[in-house]
C-alpha cells in the first residue's frame, strides 16, 4: 500500500514539473518568440536587400559588435549568476556592491575591447576597398550600440536572477520589433545600406534600455562603497576564465577578418548570410540563457541539478537535429528566406547548421557550469582552444566558402569537445573544477 503510494505521489511530482516547464516554454514563446522571430525577420530583411558588398561590411560590422559586447564582459556578468546560487546556498547580502563593481569594471573593458574592435574592422574594410567614410559613420552606430547594451545586460540578468523573465521577456522584444519596423521601411524607402542597418539595431538597443530600466532596480553606483573584498572575489572568479573567453570573443572575428583579407566581400557576405538561417539555433540559445540558466543558477541540490542539466541538454540536441535534418533533406527551403544571390549554397547550408548546432550544445554546458563555478580548468582548456583557433586560422585555406564553414566547424567541435570534458569533470570532481566546493 505504501509503494503505491510513493509511486501515485511520483506520478504527481512529475506531473508538476512537466506543467511547469511546459508553463516556461509556452511563455517563452509567446512573449520571448515574437521577439527573436521579429529579429530574424529583420536579418533576412536586410540580407535580401542589400548588395553583396554593403552586406559584406554590415557583416565585418555586426561581428566587431559581438566582439566588443563579449570584450566588455569577459565572463564578468557570469559572476553574478555564480554568487547569486552562492547566495542562495551560504546565505549572505551585498548585491549591491557586486553590481557596483561589475558595472565599473565593465565601462573599463569596454574601453579596450571597443580599440582592439576598431582596428580589426578598419583593417578588413580597408583590404576590402571599402571607403574610410562609410566605415567610421559604421563604427560609430556600433560603439554606440555596444554602450548601450553594456548598460541593459547587467539589469536584464538580475530581473532573470529574481525570477521576472515574463518582463525581460517584453524588453527583448521591444528592441526587436522596432529594429524589424525599421527594416520595413528600408523596403519602402529602397535604403539598402550598412549603416542604415546598423541605425536600426542602435535604435532598438536604446528602447530596449528604455523599457529595462523601467522595470530594474534603481542602485546608484556612485554612491556605493566597492571594497577590496569584492575585487578580489570578482578577480579569483574572473581570472580562470580569461583564456576561454578570450577565444569566444575573437573566432568569430578572426575567422571573418582572414575571409576578408584572403577572399573578398563576396565570401563574407555568403559566411555571413548562412548564418542568419542560425537564428533558428539562435532561439535555442536564447532559451537556454533566459531560461534555463537561471532556473539552474537557483538549483542548490547536486543531484537535481544534473537532472536538469541533462534533461535540458538532451532537448537542445533533439530540437537542434531536427534544426539540421531540415537543412540537410530540404536545403532550398531554408535558403529561399536569403534570396537568389545565395540559393546554390546547399552543401555549404548543412555544415553551418552542424556548426550553430556544437556552438548551441557548447554554450550551454559553459553556463551551466560557470553557474556552479567550475572555472578552474578553463585555463588549460582555453589556452588549448586559443592554440586550435589561431593556428587553424593562420594555415587554412579560405579560397571558397566551403572551406572557411569547414573551419568554424572545426572550431566549434573543439569548444564542444572542451565544454563536455569540463562539464564532466565538475560533476564527477566539483573539487577539481570549481572555485569552492558544492554541497555535498
């Protein structure tokens, strides 16, 4: 009688868990759905307006963004999902402080990742004849954007730490909806230009900021007493992770600047263009950054915490090769959103979708992991990473595009590869991998 008992009571149990993450993922769709198909639709907007050469540029533009946005943070925005479950577990205050720092700390990476991104862009443009003008009033949208965002990510986390993701929700799709607005009057006005594309992602970013802090808590940082405390914990967080973050943040845009140099505009364009059928794998990402990770940040058990991860996990490998068989026994579907200037890239369309599919699989296992602060192998493996990337990208060969998806693949597999091992390591020997040890 009792185990009948225990099993009916299991039954509910499950029955609970699975309305509730059905509850998240209807949510999600519904509020954070229409956002990222509004960004995608945006995306393809502009990939079929705008000619192979002003595409090339609003390309080297958007990944010298990405550059300078993971630049400014370097892992430090992680921190505070690590000591917000450390928190949760020790119990303890001082959040504010911890922003404080994270904000000041941040304004200071911006500054050089924002030198190190110019130079890069200034450097592809000018191998690819672009004119100096158009490439400053470019570069100059996308500082801005950058700054911009710097400021609404560290709100965007904490509102997701304290569990609002329903408002967070609705600031992402703020930014995004006006960016696709703006990209439908590209359509009717036939401005069919890099920094017109750039214009509309600023504008997006400025609303979303708008709506963000709205909604945030107001900490003046000024008025907040950072102590060496606090740098200190920030720094043995932050330090481990540099070399792993250091290469998230230049594969991308070392493999597009020797495109640029070796190839031309039209291979960036075509690498580029690609990836905008990744915003399908872009979504699964997402949701597992807004979603899934601060669910996991809040989980203290070790057990329930690997179930999730796991059963998380698995989710994102089933959707994402379904993602992939679609591109693979149906490529001119995916590539009828592109338009005819990229239709003959069928084969090229199956490697990018294997490559967004390790880089989705990838990112997740570093979150969750970063959430427990397993970071103190991240220097072997980053360093290992930095040595495949830059020497894959000093002796590849770049003469088509096929050749240059093969080498992001590559690239990606590693991160996988890297990301697995880690991930196993720090559940099998929290000791070995974390920053302290986990609960027993």
């Amino acid at each position: 009688m009792r185990q009948m008992t225990d099993f009916w009571r299991g039954i509910g149990v499950a029955r609970a868990r699975f309305l509730h993450w059905l509850q998240m993922l209807v949510e999600f769709a519904l509020a954070q759905g229409v956002g990222q198909v509004a960004g995608m639709l945006c995306g393809l907007i502009f990939v079929r307006l705008m000619p192979t050469d002003q595409y090339a540029l609003y390309a080297l533009c958007l990944t010298t963004l990405a550059m300078v946005s993971v630049g400014s943070d370097l892992g430090v925005t992680g921190y505070l999902s690590y000591f917000w479950r450390r928190n949760m577990q020790e119990g303890g205050d001082g959040i504010e402080s911890k922003l404080a720092a994270v904000r000041l700390l941040r304004l200071g990476l911006f500054t050089l990742a924002l030198v190190a991104g110019g130079l890069s862009l200034f450097t592809a443009a000018s191998s690819t004849s672009f004119p100096l003008a158009t490439t400053l009033v470019c570069f100059g949208f996308l500082a801005c954007t950058a700054y911009v965002q710097l400021h609404a990510s560290i709100d965007l986390l904490v509102m997701r730490l304290e569990g609002r993701q329903r408002i967070t929700y609705y600031c992402d799709a703020v930014g995004n909806l006006t960016r696709l607005c703006v990209a439908s009057s590209a359509i009717v006005g036939g401005v069919a230009t890099a920094w017109f594309g750039l214009a509309s992602g600023l504008l997006g970013t400025l609303l979303t900021y708008v709506v963000v802090r709205r909604n945030s808590r107001k900490i003046a940082v000024a008025r907040i007493n950072v102590t060496k405390s606090d740098w200190l914990d920030i720094r043995g967080y932050l330090f481990p992770l540099l070399p792993s973050v250091l290469v998230f943040m230049i594969q991308d845009p070392l493999v597009l600047w020797f495109t640029a140099t070796r190839a031309g505009a039209t291979t960036v364009a075509e690498v580029f263009a690609l990836g905008r059928i990744g915003a399908i794998w872009a979504m699964l990402g997402t949701f597992a950054y807004l979603v899934l990770t601060p669910r996991l940040a809040s989980i203290v058990d070790n057990a329930r915490f690997l179930k999730m991860a796991t059963l998380s996990f698995a989710a994102l490998c089933i959707l994402s090769a379904t993602a992939v068989c679609v591109c693979w026994f149906y490529p001119q579907l995916p590539l009828s959103l592109l338009g005819h200037r990229y239709s003959h890239l069928q084969s090229e369309l199956v490697i990018a979708a294997a490559t967004s599919t390790a880089m989705v699989l990838a990112s997740f296992l570093i979150l969750a992991g970063r959430v427990r602060g397993w970071v103190k192998l991240d220097p072997i493996f980053g360093l290992g990473q930095l040595s495949i990337v830059i020497l894959s990208c000093t002796y590849w060969n770049f003469d088509t595009t096929k050749h240059v998806l093969w080498l992001s693949f590559t690239i990606a597999l590693s991160s996988l590869i890297s990301a697995i091992l880690i991930f196993a390591i720090g559940i099998f020997r929290p000791r070995l991998a974390g920053v302290s040890p986990l609960n027993p």
